[in-house]
C-alpha cells in the first residue's frame, strides 16, 4: 500500500468531486434505511470493505430486549436487526437494502487515468481522502502502482495523511 498526493490542479479536481460522490452514497443510503426503519433505533450498522468505498448499511442497531415487527428479525447472538426474508415484507426490505447506491473500488484509478491491465490476486482496495480544509487529496493504491516517475503525484506517509484527515 502507498500513498499519493494528487498535485495536479486538473486532477485534484476530479479527486474532489469522487470524495463528493462517494460521500453523497453514504448519506443517501443512510437516509433510505433511516426512511424504513418503524422502530426506535441506536444507529445504522455498515460497512466499506468489499468492493466499496462507500458504507453500505446492513442492519439496524437495536437493544437487546427491543420486539422487532413482521418482516424484521434479531442476528444471532447480536443486537441487530436485518430483514427476515422468509417472509414477504422481509423480502421487500432485503430489496430495499440491496438498491442502495455502491460505489466501486476501481472508480478512483479510472478516473484518475491509473488503469493496470495486471491487478490480480490479492491487491490493496484503492481509496481516496480529501483533507479536512479540502486543499489536498490523497490516494492509497496499491505497490504494483508506481508513481514516482509521475509529476501529478506526490508520495506521502501514512501519518501525513492522519493528520491532514483527522480531527
């Protein structure tokens, strides 16, 4: 895994507006679930591992002792709730969840003109990050993509990032 500084004005253009895109799935997906969920909730639960870079919502955070109507049922030994797709209103939330928007891992390379014809295997998922005062954007490929020759890119470390990125 390595990390790139966008330094290209062209380029960090695009950078922004993928940060942008996928932001706004995430929220759109959150507002979808939120939007079917009859019930009082402790949060969302999701993730952004897989083949997405953004957060897919998965199951609803509930208490443990919380009834759950038709349709909806308790994971095991987790105080989550999922649709129960043995039923037909389960079904018809399972298609709700299914629907929410994904963003691809490969969209950040194609954008960005980075295509590898030989990614195969294991590979780190490329991502991408915007600073917090939104100046710099930064991209995690992986090793089989060298930039270093690249003027439109930058290596940076890892704690560079953090601390542009975090709080």
């Amino acid at each position: 895994m390595r990390l790139w500084q966008i330094q290209n004005a062209k380029l960090l253009t695009k950078g922004k507006k993928l940060v942008t895109i996928i932001r706004k799935a995430s929220a759109a997906n959150n507002e979808l679930i939120k939007s079917i969920v009859p019930f009082p909730h402790k949060g969302l639960f999701g993730y952004r591992n897989g083949w997405y870079l953004n957060t897919i919502i998965t199951g609803v955070s509930i208490d443990p002792d919380q009834e759950l109507p038709k349709g909806w049922r308790k994971r095991a030994k987790e105080n989550i709730a999922v649709p129960d797709e043995r039923t037909k209103e389960g079904k018809e939330l399972a298609n709700t969840f299914n629907s929410q928007i994904k963003v691809d891992y490969d969209l950040v390379p194609n954008s960005l003109g980075l295509i590898l014809d030989n990614l195969y295997g294991k590979f780190t998922r490329p991502s991408i990050y915007m600073s917090r005062d939104k100046s710099e954007v930064y991209i995690c490929l992986d090793d089989r993509y060298d930039l270093s020759e690249d003027p439109q890119f930058k290596e940076v470390l890892l704690s560079y990032v953090e601390k542009m990125i975090n709080h």
